[in-house]
C-alpha cells in the first residue's frame, strides 16, 4: 500500500525534530522527501533546523543541513545564528564547522552579544579559544556594555578569564553601570576569579556608577570568604558608596551577620554614617536582621544614634513590623518615647504600618497611648487613616481616646471614612465614635468620604443615621462634593437617600451639580 506523501508543514515539523535530536539519516530523508530546508519552528524560539542541530552540538547534521543549503545566518527570535547556539553550548567541534563554511563571526545577538560573549558567558574555555584564534574581537560590547571578559567574569570562569586576559583583555573596561570585571565577579562571590584578577592587577577600588567598590558589592551579597580576600589584599574598608555606605553598612542592611563580624573584627567604623545618616546598627534594624542587631550592639553599637530625620534604631524598625528586633532593642535599654523630627515615636510608627504584634508589645512595654506626632496625630489616628482594623481595635481595647483630634480636626473616624476603610468606620461606630463631629473645615465623616466618592462608607455612614445635609465651612453637603469630584456611584445613592439637588456652595453652581448628577 502506497504511503501518502506528508503535507510540507508536518515535514518541516518532523525536520527541525531530526536536527534537534542529531538524528542526520532521518534528517536527509525528509529533505529528499522535499521537506524545507529553512523553516522556523514558532513553537521554540523560530530555530530553523540548522539553529536547533547546531544548538545541540550535532555537527553532522549541521553539515548535511549546510550540504543541502541551508542558511548559515538565519537567527532564531533572540537573534542567534546557528554559530551563537553552538558556542552558548560549548559546541567547539560545531562550531569549527560553521566557522569553516563562513559563519558570520561578529553577528550579534537581539543585545548586541557576539559568538565570543555567548560563550564566554558560559565559560566554555575551549570555543573562547577557537573564537580568538579565528579574530573575535576581544573588546566587542554588548547593548549593556559587556566584554566577554565581563561576561565570564560575572559567571566566575576562572579558565575562561584566564584565557582571555592571556589574549589581552582590557582589566578595566566597565559594563554600562561602570562596574568592571573585578567588581562584577566579586558581586557573585566567585573567590577564584577575583584572586586571579588582582594577581593580574585589577583595580581593586575600581568604583561602578554607583560608587561601589569590589568589597561593597561583596559585602552586600553576603560573600564572607570574597570580603576576606579582598580585605587580605587591602581594600578599603571604610569606601563608600553614592549612598556613603560602607561595606559594613551594607552588610548590616541585608542581615548578614557573619560577614559584619568579620569587617568588625578587621577593624570597620562601628558608627559610620551614610548620607542619610544610618548607621550599620539602624540598617539592620529597619530591616529586621535581629542577630545582626544583637551583634551589632554586643560590639557596642550606639542604641540611641540618630539618622538625618531623628530616627532612632527603634523608630527605624518599627514601620517594618519587626517584632523580635523591636523587642531585642526594648531589652537593650532602648527610649521608648524617642522620636524623629516628624514627632512620631517607636508606636506611632507601627500602628501607621498596621504592625499589631508589635503594637502591643510596645503597649506592654509602657508607650504612651496618646502620643502625638507633629501633625497631633495619636497612633489610633495614623492606624485608622490606613484602615487597619486590627490595630485600632487593640488601641481601643487598650483605652486609646476615641475622639483625639489631629491638628487639622480629623478623629480617627473621619480618617478611616476619609480612606473609605469601611469595616475600620464600621468598628469605630460600634466603638461609640461621634458621628458627626467635623474637623477644622467643618466637615463631618460623611463629607470626607463622599468627597473621595467612597460610596460604600457612604452607604454604611447613612445608615448609621450620619446627617445627609450636614455643611461643611464653605456650605458643602456631602452631595456637593461627591458630585464636585465626579463621583457619579456616590451622587446616586446620595439622591436615592434623599440628598437636596439644590444644595450649592459658595464654589459650586447649580449648573455643576446638576451636570455632576447626571441632569
């Protein structure tokens, strides 16, 4: 029985399957059956056959494909020819064969990266090699301003590095965020690539656009054994950043606590500042690193320092919600009622955050319920205003004043309603909340969420019996400013309750307000 002749696409398909898999005798029978030599397979990347044999270092069938005029240059949807995908591979053997039949040796990739990138990237020692002694441009960048010195150094190949420096890399030459091929190796924590860098003469203070030096970068990644040989070859310990902050600050910043115990023991500044005025110690804390915290003070960190706006390491970890490293800096003697230039203490802080766990443990440790901020906002305020019920209701319980006023007037029923924090209004209520009271421009909850067009706080204010007609200063009910402020859900349900279409205030015509509520 005769077979019938596959329809073009399935030969393509079943092509590009044979030169994936090196499969060279079912790949030339499928081109003598007429499959096209060329076509993409959309479904991985656009290989053609040739980018898909070459991929997977199969030089025979890379040769028949090239035998049967296949394009050497076709690229895939990254832009990688079929040279780039055997040296990403490793492929030395297929890639000598594409070199021989005239394979482009400087195309690049959809980022600029050359053949000599790709596989300097994967540290594939022997291709670089080829690729050099066939005439790849040894300083060739890439769209980010990579070498392939760069680029191996990044992925800490130390062979490849070699190799390359033996060819002549330029040491110094710098990615476009100025970092060079020291302080990106450093960054990634590859010790042996660093050290044959510096046996090489790398700068070793060699600056990025960041102003961060080979030990910044290794001190921020947490690299203890990278900052010990850098330190060993007499980095700078007290090099700062754009940020000014030292290695030790960084290290403080994201936890890393054995390497702050080295650059301690080598002897950092404990209390060095960066611009904003942080410590190691408040560093650690705001991100709640609570053993880097504890070291930190062991060593003698001072408890009290404060940063550019008055923020102690208790302030500075507050916001975070950090707990175990608030309660640490409360056993260590910290105050309690410190607070920055804004007027806000450690409390003020966490209940802005919502942080209830550490809310109360500050409760329990004695902070002041009613402690005010520079705008006389209590922490019942702050935690009402960004709708955490949670916390407002732990204030409460805690005899938190229902009725404190911040210096523009506002409870903290009036900043829930002014968020539309519907189930805070609702608690606030329950709590005996004063339904109308008005803040300094006479406005009561109502006014303030209807003004931001939070319809159901609206809803829920109505029906807790808020006075639809109340006025603010300039006269403004609460339909005036839902319809002022287009909030057509708002204007609906406050016609539906009965609100006066006539209401005007000094500022709004009638012509507006009628617009506003659809006519």
């Amino acid at each position: 029985m005769a077979t019938l002749p596959m329809q073009e696409g399935a030969m393509a398909g079943a092509l590009w399957e044979a030169a994936k898999a090196g499969n060279t005798a079912e790949a030339s029978r499928l081109l003598d059956a007429g499959a096209p030599v060329d076509c993409k397979n959309d479904a991985d990347n656009g290989f053609t056959a040739l980018v898909a044999a070459a991929s997977g270092g199969h030089t025979n069938t890379v040769e028949l494909l090239l035998d049967r005029g296949a394009d050497l240059e076709a690229k895939d949807e990254y832009g990688a020819t079929a040279l780039m995908a055997a040296a990403s591979g490793g492929h030395t053997d297929t890639v000598e064969v594409l070199l021989d039949r005239g394979a482009d040796l400087e195309a690049k990739g959809e980022y600029g990266a050359t053949t000599l990138a790709v596989a300097s990237y994967g540290g594939h020692t022997d291709t670089v090699e080829l690729l050099l002694d066939r005439g790849a441009d040894l300083e060739a960048k890439d769209e980010h301003g990579a070498t392939a010195l760069v680029e191996a150094a990044y992925g800490g190949h130390t062979d490849t590095v070699e190799v390359l420096l033996d060819r002549g890399a330029d040491l110094e030459a710098k990615d476009e965020y100025g970092a060079t091929a020291l302080a990106l190796a450093a960054s990634g924590g590859h010790t042996d690539t660093v050290e044959l860098l510096l046996d090489r003469g790398a700068d070793l203070e060699a600056k990025d656009e960041y102003g961060a030096t080979a030990l910044g970068e290794a001190a921020s990644g947490d690299h203890k054994d990278m900052v010990e040989l850098l330190l060993d070859r007499g980095a700078d310990l007290e090099a700062k950043d754009e940020d000014g902050a030292t290695a030790l600050v960084a290290a403080a910043s994201g936890g890393h606590t054995d390497t702050v115990e080295l650059l301690l023991d080598r002897g950092a500044d404990l209390e060095a500042k960066d611009e904003y005025g942080a410590t190691a110690l408040m560093a650690a804390a705001s991100g709640g690193h609570t053993d880097t915290v504890e070291l930190l003070l062991d060593r003698g960190a001072d408890l009290e320092a404060k940063d550019e706006d008055g923020a102690t390491a208790l302030i500075e970890v507050a916001p975070g919600g950090h707990t175990d490293t608030v309660e640490l800096l409360l056993d260590r003697g910290a105050d309690l009622e410190a607070k920055d230039e804004h007027g806000a203490t450690a409390l003020v802080e966490a209940a802005s955050g919502g942080h209830t766990d550490t809310v109360e443990l500050l409760l329990d440790r004695g902070a002041d319920l009613e402690a005010k901020d520079e705008y006389g906002a209590t922490a019942l305020v702050v935690a009402a205003s960004g709708g955490h019920k949670d916390t407002v209701e732990l204030l409460l319980d805690r005899g938190a004043d229902l009725e404190a006023k911040d210096e523009y007037g506002a409870t903290a029923l009036m900043a829930a309603a002014s968020g539309g924090h519907k189930d805070t209004v609702e608690l606030l209520l329950d709590r005996g909340a004063d339904l109308e009271a008005k803040d300094e421009d006479g406005a009561t909850a109502l006014v303030l969420a209807a003004s931001d067009g939070h319809k159901d706080t609206v809803e829920l204010l109505l029906d807790r019996g808020a006075d639809l007609e109340a006025k603010d200063e300039d006269g403004a009910t609460a339909f005036v400013v839902a319809a002022s402020g287009g909030h057509t859900d708002t204007v609906e349900l406050l016609l539906d309750r009965g609100a006066d279409l006539e209401a005007k205030d000094e500022y709004v015509s009638k012509a507006l307000v009628a617009a506003a509520s659809g006519g």
